[in-house]
C-alpha cells in the first residue's frame, strides 16, 4: 500500500491510502494502437494547447518584467546644443557644445512590495502551467472518450452491415418461396420494408461517424484516417477475465488535484498583494548615482567652464496621503483572500466526494459489464440455434430475425458497458494523476 499524503496551507494534513496497482492500469489507449499515436502528438497538433502554451510564455515575460523593478536601472543621455549669446556689452557670442550624463538607481528597501510583485509574477506563471496541464488532461481524456465513441459507432455500423446481409438473404427467400406458393406478398413486403428501414439506418450512422471524425480531427488536430483497429484478444480478455474486477479501487485516493494546487497558489498572490497595499504610505529608500557635465559662465571672460560632476546619494520617496487607494487594495485583497480560502475548502470536500462517486460508479459499471456479458452468450446461443430452426424450415424468417436482432443489441449493449467502464476508469486515472507527477 502507497500513502500520499497532500499538506494544505489552510486545512492541515489529509491522508488516504492508494494502491499502486492504479499506476499500472490499462488506460484506453492501451486497446487502440491508434489511438497512442493521436495522443502522443497532441500537444503538437491540437489547435488548443497550441494556443495555451502561449499563456505560459506571455506570464515568463510578465515575471521578467517583475524582477526587473528589484534590479540596477542605468540610463545615458547625450545633448548637442548650439548656443546664440547676447551679453550686454559684449560682442555677440556662438558656440557649439555637448553634454553627456549617467544614471543609476538601485531599489535598497521597500517594505517587501518588490520581492511581493515578483512572487506574484511568479505565482502566476505557475498558474499558467498547471491550467496548461489541465488542458493537456482534458483533452487527452476528451480524445479518448470521443475515440470511443467512433469506436462504438464503427460497431454499430458493422453489426447494421451484418443485419443487412442477412435481410437481403430474407428477402431473397421469401421471394422464392412466394414464387413456389409458400408465402404472400405480405412476408415479402415485411422483409422489403425491413430491409429499406435498416438501410435508412446505416446511413444515419455512416453520417453520424463522418460528422463525429470530423470533430475528432478539429480538437487534436490529428489529419490521418481513422482505422478503429482494435486489439481484440486484450479487449476479451479485459472482459472474460474480468480483469475490470481487479483493477477496482478498494479506497479514496490522495486528496489532491491541480485545482487545489491553482486555489493555493491565487491565496499566495492575494497574500502579496496585501504586502504591496501595506507598503503604499511608508517611505522608500533607493540608491542613487551619476555623473553628468554642465557649463557655467565665467565672470571675466567669454568662455565657459565645462564642469563634471558625479553623484552617490540615497533617496526616500514617502506618500503621505493616497485617498484611502491602499486602504481600498489592502480591504480587496482581504476579501478576495478569504473568498478563495472558501473556495478551497468547498473544493476539498467537493473532490472527496468526486472520487468517491467514481470509485461507486466502476463498480455499478463491473457488474453491468458482467451481465452484460452474461446476455450476450444467451443472445448469441439463441441465434445459433434459431439459425439451424430457420434452415430446417421450422421457424419463420421474422422469428429468425428478431433473435438476430437480439444478438445485436446484446453485442452492443456489453460494448456500450465497456466503453462506459473505461470513460469512467480513465475519469478516475485523470483525477488521481496528480499525485503521481
């Protein structure tokens, strides 16, 4: 047994064990080669993350620019003049000249509002990242459900294929025995109609899976054709194993997530900014230097003196009075500091609740996959011997039919209760991958 432990800052120390079995779990792709490939090329591909990512490297920026109002500021100025002089009893005076002056400031004491700003700028940017992390999980989890459902469409697509054979072949029978007088015209309509019902439904479901494709391909960005191949042999044994029963968390996993981990981190930035808001009225030391030239007229003479002077000082800059501005920040931060304290309490207990919703739901859906399976083996017996009625003449084509259709749906309906197994299976991985990073 592996424990995980998640300290937050506010609520103490909550710890629940996890078996490590999860870490080895089938996730979905596991049954679609395919679909490994789409995944691994997602951030790559998909026009989202794409984007995304950009927000990480605008907040890089923004802490640049936050770290920089800590650091060495110089500044160099040159001026070029021409001067026209009129001096009283003197002749008229024209000279070129030239200046050049340095400057330097070096921020000494500030209350902690600068060192506030630049872990602001950096909690921010590791909000960034974890909302990119978040994208990234949600849209490999939406990848894999949407690859599902294809999946599941491609299936239902081959089962209505397999449905019209077989009421082509029907069709074809009742043809001929209504030519040798043992069937009406009536059998003969039923099976035309039934057949142009299930075409009709085919092609609702060729446009169903083109349309589907077709969104699949938008958000992960993937351009390739879709194969749906699946490894059949690991799929039945999943199943007939009942490898699901197996991989069922027996307890709550570690309670922790990247929404925590964002509610955490905005706390610190309003912690900060009160430390700014604090800071506003009490004076500010800076360090300040710089050498500059300037001209100064002699009493006795037409030429000037060109002076260079250097300066090492301090500075204090000291608001008095900003209209209760501070007061206004310090009182906002407060209130937005307690909100998301609220915030984060209600999302513990909300994940709590999450995880355990899902742990019940896998097992609702393990026993569904069994019965389901169990239905499926009395559908597919019923077909079979249905099949060697129909072929001694002792059922009719509808009965036949509709045992065909009840091989079908038992067939879809397990596939339905896997696809559901594993949405929900890969809901739970996601949740708990947080602690695994």
């Amino acid at each position: 047994m592996k424990y995980i432990f998640c300290v937050t800052k506010l609520f103490g120390i909550l710890c629940f064990p996890l078996y490590s079995s999860h870490s080895e779990s089938a996730n979905i792709e596991d049954f679609f080669p395919e679909l490994i490939i789409v995944l691994e090329n997602l951030e790559e591909k998909s026009p989202l993350l794409l984007e995304q990512n950009q927000l990480i490297r605008e907040q890089i920026g923004n802490q640049t620019v936050a770290n920089s109002a800590k650091g060495l500021k110089l500044s160099i100025n040159l001026t070029a003049q021409s001067i026209h002089e009129d001096r009283p009893d003197q002749s008229f005076y024209h000279k070129y000249r030239s200046f050049g002056s340095i400057y330097a400031r070096k921020p000494l004491f500030h209350w902690g509002a600068l060192q506030a700003e630049s872990q602001i700028a950096n909690e921010r940017t590791e909000i960034a990242k974890l909302s990119y992390k978040e994208s990234v999980f949600d849209l490999s989890s939406q990848a894999r459900h949407s690859y599902l459902d294809l999946f599941l469409l491609q299936k239902k697509k081959e089962v209505k294929e397999e449905s019209l054979v077989l009421d082509r072949e029907s069709l074809s029978r009742q043809v001929r025995q209504r030519q040798l007088g043992l069937s009406s015209d009536l059998d003969v309509s039923e099976s035309n109609a039934s057949l142009l019902e299930n075409e009709i439904l085919l092609a609702d479901l060729n446009q169903s899976l083109s349309n589907s494709i077709n969104q699949f391909k938008s958000i992960t960005g993937w351009e390739g054709n879709l194969s749906f191949e699946d490894q059949d042999a690991l799929f039945n044994k999943f199943i007939y194993t009942k490898a699901f029963k197996k991989e069922m968390p027996s307890m709550i996993a570690g309670i922790s997530s990247k929404t925590i981990d964002r509610l955490e981190r905005e706390i610190e930035i309003e912690k900060n900014e009160l430390t700014i808001a604090n800071s506003q009225l009490k004076p500010k030391l800076n360090l300040v230097g710089g050498f500059y030239q300037d001209q100064v007229a002699l009493a006795n003479s037409e030429a000037n003196l060109l002076r260079n002077n250097i300066i090492i000082g301090l500075e204090a800059n000291w608001a008095i009075w900003d209209s209760s501005k501070s007061k206004g920040q310090k009182s906002a931060s407060l209130a937005r500091k307690r909100r998301l304290e609220y915030a984060l309490d209600r999302e513990l207990k909300s994940f709590r609740m999450y995880i355990e919703n899902i742990r019940q739901n896998l097992f609702s859906l393990a026993n569904r996959i069994e019965m389901s399976t169990e239905l499926l083996e009395v559908a597919k017996s019923r077909f079979k011997t249905s099949r060697i009625e129909f072929n001694a003449n002792r059922i009719s084509a509808n009965r036949h039919l509709e045992s065909k259709i009840a091989f079908d749906k038992a067939k879809i309906n397990q596939l339905e209760s896997v696809c559901q197994y594993l949405k929900t299976h890969d809901l739970y991985l996601k949740a708990i991958q947080h602690n695994y990073e």
